[in-house]
C-alpha cells in the first residue's frame, strides 16, 4: 500500500523562518536500507572507465532518501504536526553493498 | 642473445604493457571526459554563480527574528561520483608512498561543486531566493576492492532551507 504524501513546512533551521513554533512534538525519524542492484553495479563499474557521475546511483539514491523522508513525514503528520525543524539527513554504508538512509527532525506546530 | 631478448619481451615487456595499457588508457580517456564535465560545471558556474563565495548560500543557522520569509521549503540534491580505472590504479601506486592524490581530489571537488550547482537550480525552480543553512554530506557507496562491488563510488548531498 502506497501511503498517501503529506506535505508538512520543513526547514534544516532551528524554526520555520517567518512562523512561529506554537508547540514542540519531539523528535521523528524515518529511514530506509537499500542495496545496490547488481546489474546496475557492473554497469556503473564499467562507466567508472571514465569516472564521472553514475547516474544510476544518484537516481536510486534520491529515490530511497525521499521514501525515507516520506516515512518521516507520515510519522510527523500521525502526531499532529504542520512542519519539521531542524531536518538532518544521514547516509551509512551498512553492509557491502548497502546503503542505510536515515533523516530526523523535530516535529512542530507552527502557525 | 636472441634467447635472452625473447625471455625479457616475452615475460617482461609483454606483461608489463598489457598490465599497463587498461589504466593508461582509462586514465587517458577519464581526463579527457571529465574535463569535459569540469568545462560544462564552469558554464552553469558561470551562469548561477560558484557555490562557494556566495552571498545568496550561507552555511549558518540565521537567527528566528532576522530570517523574514513567506515561504520555506527543504531543498536537497544529490550526485554520485567514482573515479577512472586508471584514477583507481595511480591511487594504489600512490598508496605504497602516501601522500596527495590530486587525481582523485578533483573527482570529489567535481562532484561537491555539482551537487551545489543542482541544489542552486532546485532552489531557482521553486522561486526561492536565498538557501539557508546549507550542508554537503559524503558518504561512500560502492567500494571496487575485495570483490565486494564492481564500481567505486562517492555519494555527495547537498541540503538546506530555502527561502523567499
């Protein structure tokens, strides 16, 4: 089931420029874990004859950070928020291979 | 004499040629296609200003009561970058001394540059005038050593809050 997006005010500073914070909800989080495709790892491969962008990775990798941001949005929306503040996004190579893709924010309402 | 001339062409020049020539050529044809990339970076750098030294992208959290903004939204962008093959084997030589890899440095300066360049657009797109708080992530995604991947790959993210 495709969950429905949401759209929330989100910032990566400590407020919502030109609202206000009326109240804080803690803390959302939302993440993901991907693995590489191998057919698209032995392609990428070969274009590393040149280097350059891969552009399969920079594709799958936006995809996954925005199901992620997704998630976090969903829990944000669960608990009554209009906006996140403070929004981090962070990336670690889990297992060879695997990406996992996390971002967190505090939920707030703003007016 | 003509024994010893076969043996050196046959066990050393040989090998060491054709061990040679796919980093030599990947290291010929990767300078040649990414000063391209370096050339159509400098055009849009030209044309939205560079990201570093730019009044309009600022790296600092702006005070609530100083930021006047009608609208505010999270902007992101990201590319993914891996060197040549022949990038990949000066870096192993280099390895055994240490030391500076220039070669490899300008992958990574590329690839930073054109994920600000791609948040730039991204904020031109959405009407915003200024992006606030900007950050640049790097991670590693795909490492070609130890047959745990075929590839090499650099992730940079670029993120920030625009304003207008």
């Amino acid at each position: 089931m495709q969950p429905q997006p949401v759209a929330l005010l989100m910032s990566n500073v400590e407020t919502i420029p030109g609202k206000t914070i009326v109240n804080s909800l803690g803390l959302v989080s939302g993440s993901t874990v991907r693995a590489k495709h191998l057919g698209k790892d032995i392609f990428a491969g070969l274009k590393n004859l040149v280097g350059g962008e891969l552009k399969a990775y920079t594709e799958l990798l936006n995809e996954s950070r925005n199901e992620a941001l997704q998630r976090m949005m969903m829990e944000a929306h669960q608990r009554g928020a209009n906006g996140i503040v403070n929004v981090r996004f962070a990336t670690s190579s889990v297992a060879a291979g695997a990406s996992e893709l996390f971002v967190y924010g505090t939920a707030v309402v703003v007016e | 004499m003509n024994e010893g001339v076969v043996f050196v062409v046959f066990y050393i020049v040989i090998p060491v040629v054709t061990g040679l020539a796919v980093p030599m050529t990947s290291w010929l044809l990767g300078r040649w296609y990414q000063n391209g990339l370096f050339k159509a970076l400098e055009v849009t750098e030209a044309a939205q200003g560079k990201g570093f030294g730019d009044a309009q992208l600022v790296s600092y959290q702006k005070k609530q009561e100083t930021i006047a903004a009608e609208y505010t939204t999270l902007l992101m962008a990201n590319i993914v970058v891996g060197p040549s093959w022949g990038q990949m084997f000066l870096m192993w030589v280099k390895s055994l001394f240490g030391g500076a890899l220039p070669s490899y440095a300008s992958v990574l300066d590329y690839g930073r540059r054109e994920a600000i360049q791609r948040l730039k657009v991204q904020a031109k797109e959405r009407g915003c005038t200024s992006i606030v708080n900007m950050r640049v992530e790097t991670s590693v995604i795909t490492t070609a050593k130890g047959n745990d991947s075929k590839s090499s790959s650099v992730e940079f993210l670029a993120y920030g809050t625009g304003c207008r």
